[in-house]
C-alpha cells in the first residue's frame, strides 16, 4: 500500500449471463474496487433496459419519505437500529409498502374528517354560548328605559323604528321581520368583515361581537388562530343574501341556531355529548396511528438502505449493454490492478450463489483513455483524503498531498482555536465518537460504486 501515489489502474472488461447480473453487481459494489463505465449515455433514460425496475425503486423511495414524514408529524422518532429481521424480495418490500401507504392515507383522510367535524361543533358551542348571550339579555339598560318611555308616543313608530331600537324591543322586532345570522371568524379580518356589512346594508343591520377565550383550529389554513363570534341583526331577504355572501368571502363559518334558549340548552347538551365522543375516537384514532408507524419506524432505516441498494444496482445495469445473443450483459470499467483477484472471486461467489450455468467471464483490455486516480486509505487517513478531495483530486500517479495533511491541518487548526477549553471540549468530543466508532459506523449503510 503506497500512500504518497495513487494506485496502478487497469481496464477490464466483464461479459455476465443475465441471471446472475443483479448479484454480480451487488457483491461488487459492496467491494467497491471497481468503477463502471456507461456505454448507453447515447440513450435517454427512457430507453435505458432497467428503466421500469428504477422507476419502481424511485417510487418505493417516496414512499419511505412519506412515512418518515409522517412519524416526524406524529412526534416519533425511526429506530436507529434495523430491527432483525431476513430480508425479503423486492417484490414483497414493495407489496408492504403500499399496504402501509394505502392504510396510512385512510387514516389519515378518516382523522382529517374527524378533526373538521370536531372544530365545527366546537365552533358551534362557542356560538351557542356568546350569541345565546346577545339574544337572552335580561338586563334593561339605560336605551331601553328611554324607549319604554317614548314606545307609544307616535303611532307610526313600528315603521319609523331604527334597527338598535327594533332589536331591543323583542316584540316589536318579531312583528317587524328582523331576522338574525350567527357564525365564527379569524380575529384578524373581524373590522374589515363589519366594514364590508356596514357598507353593503348601508348602515341598517347591528354587529355584535365576543372573543373566543381560546385559539381554534383554521379549517382553510390548519393553524390554531383567534376567532370571535358574531351575531348580525338586519331586515329582509336582501340583506340576508348580500350577507352570506359576504360571510362566504371572508372565510366566515356560519351556525343556524334558534331564538328559544330551551332549545339552545337542548342543542348544546347534545353538541357537547358528541364532543366528547369525538374526542374519545380522535384519541383512539391517534393511538392506532402512533402503533402503526411505530411498526414502521423499526423497519424504516432497513428499508431504506434496501431500496437504496436496489437502486444503485439498476442504475449499475443500466450502464451495461447486451451481447448480439441478449443473453450475456457486457460490462467495461476500471479496477486498481491489486483488486483483479479480489474481483474474480467476487464473481465467481456470486455465480454459485445465483446458480448459474455460465461463468463471468473477467478479462483486462487496453485502454485509450487517462486513468482515473484511486488512493488506498485506512480508518485514519480516510477523513484527510475526502478533506483534500473536496478541494481537488489529484492526477493519475501523482503525489497524495493527504499524506502532508495529516500533518499540515491538526496544526492549522490548533492554531485557530488556540484555547484551552475549546480544546478540552474538541478533544473529549473526538474521544466519545472513537469509542463509539463501531456502533455508529455500523448505523451507516452506504454501496459505493468507486
């Protein structure tokens, strides 16, 4: 192992029977000494043979995102280590997966319903609550006694009586058709909801208004907001139509709720008896989700890698082409010339393993082209090497400037923290991730094709 050059690179050239293809490009990628070359990139992706396979890896993947969401959502977190479990084909994997998917949705659609019919009763109860309160006053105050006074002074009054004056005379407000409309809006469009009202009825309507003492879900937006119910008193179907209107522009919810305060008793009783149902579902609801993802968080990491592997490998084989026969795949790439031994007992492990009839057949070629450079790192100076690889790779035989830098950066970077306490802590945090080098190494699951 030379570590001031870069290894000598040979090209090989692989003709693979088809049957043992994926495990022949699995076992090399899990030895990572060989680097393929693509002879389709004169097709489109569409054209390449493999496209169906990656398509269903791609769509397997979204559905791991999805589930990784969904348990974020939910407040868990993924088992960081796979449960053990044997693997199982990629057709079974992606059978799981959908059923997972599919019973994941229900849930969720189910609970969505559930939570929009909870924040509609509870609006609704909180309707019931402050606008009974506007239509049930007990109290007479002061515009009131003025009223009783002048009440039958003029004989035409009932049809010179302003809207205020009208509402508080309960009476004379039945015999003069005021109807009422009742509902719940975000706070903060509540003065320009009364302006709009006030100019569309001209002034001949009354706006009352209570603040929820607690924020409410916003069925449009999803977010915990602060509402207030209103209580709109006017005359006549026009009013009423211009109205809703205006309550269906501004987001406004509307509840019909009646005049009677026995009725309103009756109707808040029920509502909040199906409150409390709904509230015991939605928990319930909750509690099956929770166990369902957690079945999924023990697996997820696992089926990530797994599909990550998949896919690695067709996109592999993708860059294979056929034979004449369209039996064998023909493959060209570069390998350290060290590694051809090593790479030849890949291939023949993995022809037993698949039980093909057929040899791989592994042969060195000339090559035309600039080698590519490959260095030969260990547990310590692998993490110099990807330091100088992000700035530069150097040619093919040339001098490994990493080797210097093991050196070179420790002390560079010492005398940019030259602190005892930035130190100890640097020092101590480098001390717990070598002694935890084994267990967090073997979280991380990576095919490299290098």
């Amino acid at each position: 192992m030379d570590l001031m050059r870069s290894e000598k690179m040979t090209m090989v050239q692989l003709i693979i029977p088809v049957e043992s293809a994926h495990r022949a490009i699995t076992y090399l990628g899990q030895l990572g000494l060989l680097q393929f070359r693509d002879l389709n990139a004169d097709k489109s992706p569409f054209q390449q043979t493999f496209v169906n396979q990656v398509k269903r890896c791609a769509e397997m993947s979204r559905k791991l995102h999805f589930f990784k969401d969904q348990i974020h959502k939910a407040g868990l977190f993924p088992s960081p280590n796979p449960a053990s479990l044997p693997d199982i084909e990629l057709e079974e994997l992606e059978v799981q997966l959908a059923e997972h998917e599919h019973e994941l949705t229900e849930m969720n659609a189910n609970s969505e319903k559930l939570r929009q019919s909870y924040t509609e009763l509870l609006e609704f109860n909180l309707i019931l609550q402050k606008a009974g309160e506007f239509l049930t006053q007990s109290h007479v105050s002061d515009e009131e006694i003025e009223l009783d006074e002048h009440i039958h002074a003029n004989s035409d009054y009932a049809d010179a009586a302003s809207l205020l004056e009208q509402e508080l005379q309960p009476e004379l407000s039945s015999q003069s058709g005021i109807s009422f409309i009742s509902g719940i809006i975000c706070k903060s469009k509540a003065l320009r909801f009364e302006r709009m009202l006030f100019r569309a009825t001209r002034g001949n309507m009354l706006f009352n208004q209570a603040v929820a003492e607690d924020k409410i879900m916003d069925l449009t937006s999803n977010e915990m907001v602060e509402k207030i119910v209103f209580v709109v008193f006017f005359s006549g179907e026009q009013a009423r139509t211009k109205i809703f209107k205006i309550c269906d522009t501004f987001g406004a919810s509307c509840y019909p709720i009646p005049e009677d305060a026995i009725m309103r008793r009756q109707i808040t009783q029920e509502v909040l008896s199906r409150l409390t149902e709904l509230e015991t579902t939605l928990d319930a609801g909750l509690r099956h989700r929770d166990m369902a993802l957690t079945t999924i968080g023990f697996q997820l990491t696992k089926w990530v890698n797994r599909v990550r592997r998949e896919k690695a490998v067709y996109d592999t084989l993708n860059m294979l082409s056929f034979d004449v026969t369209k039996k064998c795949l023909v493959g060209e790439g570069w390998c350290p010339i060290f590694a051809k031994t090593k790479i030849q007992e890949t291939l023949q492990h993995s022809t037993l393993d698949s039980k093909s009839q057929a040899d791989i057949i592994f042969h060195a070629m000339d090559a035309n082209e600039s080698f590519p450079t490959f260095f030969r790192t260990n547990r310590y100076t692998n993490a110099f090497q990807e330091i100088v690889d992000a700035y530069g790779v150097a040619k093919y035989q040339e001098v490994n400037p990493s080797v210097y830098t093991i050196i070179t950066f420790p002390f560079l970077f010492g005398m940019m923290f030259g602190d005892w306490g930035h130190g100890i802590c640097l020092l101590s945090a480098a001390l717990f991730l070598i002694a935890q080098e084994n267990k967090l190494g073997s979280q991380v699951c990576l095919l490299k094709y290098v």
